[in-house]
C-alpha cells in the first residue's frame, strides 16, 4: 500500500481586472449570457463562453425547468452547442460566471461534477487542454489549465 498525492495547480486572480484583455472579453460575454440565464426557481445565475480556435465564441446559461431535474447548467448547454454546431474545432478557453437574486456571489463559482465530465469528454476527443477561469459576480478569479485539472481520476473511454 502506499499512499500518493494528487495536486490541483490552479491561478488566482484578485479580480478580472488582473485577466488578459482577450479573456476579459470573453468574460464579458459570458455576463452577457448569465443576464439572460432561465433560473425561476433557484434564482442563481450563471453564464458561460467558450473560445474556439477558429475564433468563435459560443455561450450558454443555465436553463431550468419546473421538473427541476429536468433543467440543464450553462456549461452543458454551451458543449453540446459547440460539440454540435464546430464538432471539429478545438475549444481553447472557457470562462463561468454566477450571480445570485439572493444574495451576491463574491467568490469563484467552479462548475459542477456533471459538467466537469461533460466538457471533460471534449478535452480528450481534442487532445489538448481547456483553459478554465471561474468567478463569481465579482472578486477572485480562478484559472485551472485543464478539465484534467478539475477533474482527476475521470472516468473515460479507456474503461469501455
Ligand atoms: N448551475 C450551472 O449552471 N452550472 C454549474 O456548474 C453549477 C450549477 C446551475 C444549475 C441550476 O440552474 C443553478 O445553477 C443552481 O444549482
């Protein structure tokens, strides 16, 4: 028996301020899309975009539904638009954001299991690593170079 650690390597950020200009960008259409987010019933927020490499920049939100499992967050919106619409083109950055009715989000919102597996199945089809940055409405901003990051020991097609 012997007992190993995993590391999660991550970047924060004192706000988005601190962002590349390209990302900066990105986050704001990611406001964008959290502003016109479908949530009646939980009231939390959240927007998402995504960058491709041919330059197109595809957002999501969450969409939810009176059938509460019935909803979907806006990571998953945003990778089976992508995977659909550009299915061989490469996601490079994705950025997240939430904010809440009731009360304000200030710290970095990291997506959820669900979807760290969703866009983990896209990182390997791609062969090639997703930057990921996270916020909340304001403060901090965590960057983690990969879904592989996010996600250790994922379950993937290699057990299949
Ligand atoms: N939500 C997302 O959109 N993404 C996540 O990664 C976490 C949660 C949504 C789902 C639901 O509409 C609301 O946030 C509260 O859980």
């Amino acid at each position: 028996m012997k007992k190993i650690e995993l590391k999660t390597p991550i970047t924060l950020y004192d706000s988005v301020e601190e962002l590349p200009f390209d990302v900066q960008n990105l986050m704001n259409e990611a406001v964008k899309a959290r502003n016109t987010a479908y949530a009646p019933y939980s009231k939390f927020h959240v927007g998402t975009a995504f960058l491709l490499e041919n330059g197109e920049i595809i957002t999501g939100n969450n969409q939810e539904n009176a059938a509460y499992p019935s909803g979907m967050c806006a990571e998953r919106v945003a990778v089976w638009q992508a995977g659909s619409r550009f299915p061989d083109v490469k996601i490079k950055i994705i950025v997240i954001t939430a904010s809440s009715k009731s009360n304000p989000v200030t710290q970095p919102v990291a997506p959820c299991g669900g979807c760290r597996q969703a866009l983990s199945e896209y990182e390997i089809k791609q062969n090639e690593n997703i930057a990921i940055y996270f916020m909340g409405e304001t403060g901090n901003v965590i960057k983690t170079e990969s879904l592989h990051d996010l996600l250790p020991l994922a379950f993937d097609k290699s057990f299949l």
